[in-house]
C-alpha cells in the first residue's frame, strides 16, 4: 500500500465519523426510514397496510357512507353495489360502514392491550435480569405458566373471570393483555442479562445510584429496540384475539362495530345466502394482522441485520413466497375462503345461531 492510500484510509474514517457527529437526529432518522424502504419492500407494504388502516380510523366519520348502526328494513341483505360497496347484513345496516366503524374499535382494543402488555413485560424483564438469584427464578417460573397456554385459553379464561358486557370493554382488554406479558418479558430479559454486566452500570453502582435509577434510566432505555419490535408484533395478534373474543361471544357487544362481531351470527347464518357478510371481515382481519406482522418481522430484521433468525413456520404459508411473507400470513383469511367455499359447495351446512 503508498503512501498516499495509507492517508487516505483514516482521512476517509475521519470524514465518516465527522459527518455523523454533525448530522442530527432527525437526519439519521430520516436516513433509517429511507434505507429501510428500500431494502425492505414487504416491511413497507406492511407499512402502507398500517398507515391506511390509521387513516380509515381517524377519518371513519367521513369515510363511511352511511350510519354503522342505523337499522334500515328496507335494505335487508342487500348485495354489493354502487350504493352499498359491500352490501348490507340482515339488519339494513352497510357493512363497508361497519368495517371502517370497525377499525376504530381494532386498533383501540389492540393498541391498548399491546402497549399495557408490552410495558409490563419490559419492567419484569428488566427487574428480573437486574437482579436475578430468587427474583429471578420467581418472575421467570410465572412467566413459564402463562406461557404453557395458548393465547386464545389464557384470553378466554381471564375475560371468563372479570366478566363480559356492553360497558367492560376494559376487561377485554385486560384479557388480551396478560397473555403478552411473559412472551415479551423472556425477550427482554435476554437482552437485559447483556447489558446489567456492562462496566458502566458498575460504575452506576460505585457512584451510588438506586437500583430503581439503573433499572430505568440505564439498563432499560438499552433495551428498547427488542420492545418497540415487540409492541409492533403484537399489535397484530392483539387484533386477532379481539376479533376471537368478539366472535365467541367474549368481547365487545352490538350495536358496536366489531369485525369479529361481524362474523358470528349473522356472518356465519347467512354465510350461503349472503356471504359478503363474513368475507368482508375476513379480510379486514387479515390484511391488518398481514400488515403488523410484516412490519414487525422487518423491524426486527433492521434491529439485528446480522443476527441469525429462528424461522418459526406458520401453517399456510408456502415457503416461497419468503420468510417475511411466512410470518405476516395467518389463518382468519384462509378460514373464511375455506368455509365460504365449502358452504358454497354444499359441502358444509354453516350451524343457525
């Protein structure tokens, strides 16, 4: 190597290094945007998926073209049209109206329950890895049980217990939220375990900080990444479960919009002769949990670009279609084609509730 590629070669690491102590935080926000879009394209689908989900809850009252709960008679089962886009239920009321209604109490419920769950998981996971030994081992053998059930068993369970009703949308939420807490808790507290064994938390301790000021102002602003990955993932299955809860029976009640709502009863009684009714939920159910989950997954890719990642296989996704796509797809969609075609068929007799 000459001489003057030697020089070279730091003076090209001091540019680097200048130019990114004088670019700000926005700059370097707006830098990880712009590469993330265009090395991750189905992140950025996921993306748009989500923003024009925001945009159809925040502007529902404008969007929706007619009253979500207003009973018409006389347009009893109407089919898809220009008037009504994807036609009515067998109460008159426009079902595109609903599902745009119905976004509003998705992403409330949702984001709710995700948030609550997600935030409690950080401060159990931070607390047990900082201090580990019995604290440990306590948090961490509860965290076991959760985690020995399904979701679905855990939600059901605990809304079973507070109780359900018109009024205690709080207790849905509460449902949802338990069973996040130990999945998000265990990721934490792996990441956390790394940075309690960092020399300068030690010298925290050797200065005489609190342990409540380590845990929360030096050890968990450093784990942040793994949450906001976290909240954002599960912002898709908490939607997922709501809608689960509603269709049982469990979640939120009429008049309100609710896409599981919208496919019990009415959804599944009609299911042959009108079955708009329940395809239309459907999709609105899993385009949003499509759209969270591959937002998510691709955070997390951008969070560890060369860590290696554990490909969990979801049932109906084909391996083709790539690892993100594998994780975003999920079951509502394919359900609701599976039951519209076999009721078609004449297969299958959908139950009269």
């Amino acid at each position: 190597m000459t001489e003057l590629a030697r020089a070279a070669v730091p003076e090209s690491d001091d540019i680097a290094r200048r130019r990114y102590l004088e670019s700000t935080g926005s700059r370097r926000f707006v830098r990880f945007w712009r590469d993330f879009i265009r090395r991750r394209p189905l992140g950025t689908a996921g993306a748009v998926l989500i923003i024009l989900m925001l945009f159809t809850a925040a502007f529902a009252d404008r969007i929706a073209p007619y009253d979500p709960v207003e009973i018409r008679f006389a347009d009893l089962l109407q089919p898809p049209s220009f008037v009504h886009l994807l036609g009515t239920d067998p109460f008159g009321r426009d079902v595109f109206s609903r599902i745009v209604f119905g976004s509003r109490t998705a992403l409330a419920v949702g984001f709710s329950a995700s948030f609550v769950g997600c935030t409690l998981g950080l401060v159990l996971g931070v607390v047990g890895a900082y201090f580990g030994g019995r604290v440990d081992q306590l948090i961490q053998r509860l965290m076991d049980v959760l985690l020995s059930f399904p979701l679905i068993v855990i939600a059901i369970a605990v809304v079973a217990a507070l109780g359900t009703g018109e009024d205690k949308i709080a207790n849905v939420i509460a449902a949802i939220t338990v069973p996040i807490i130990p999945r998000v808790a265990r990721v934490v507290r792996s990441s956390a375990l790394s940075v309690v064994n960092m020399p300068y938390i030690e010298a925290t301790r050797a200065v005489g900080s609190g342990a409540v000021r380590i845990m929360f102002r030096h050890v968990a602003p450093n784990v942040f990444a793994p949450y906001l990955i976290m909240l954002t993932a599960f912002l898709g299955q908490a939607i997922l479960l709501e809608a689960s809860l509603s269709f049982l029976g469990l979640g939120v009640f009429e008049p309100t919009p609710s896409w599981g709502l919208m496919l019990r009863g009415a959804g599944m009684q009609f299911l042959e002769q009108a079955p708009w009714i329940a395809i239309a939920p459907g999709v609105a159910i899993s385009l949003a949990v499509f759209g969270f989950n591959l937002f998510g997954d691709s955070l997390r890719d951008a969070d560890q670009p060369g860590g290696v990642r554990v490909q969990s296989v979801r049932g109906f996704a084909p391996r083709c279609l790539g690892s993100e796509v594998a994780d975003g797809l999920d079951q509502p969609l394919v359900v609701i084609v599976a039951v519209c075609a076999a009721a078609t068929l004449g297969r299958w007799t959908p139950p009269q509730c």
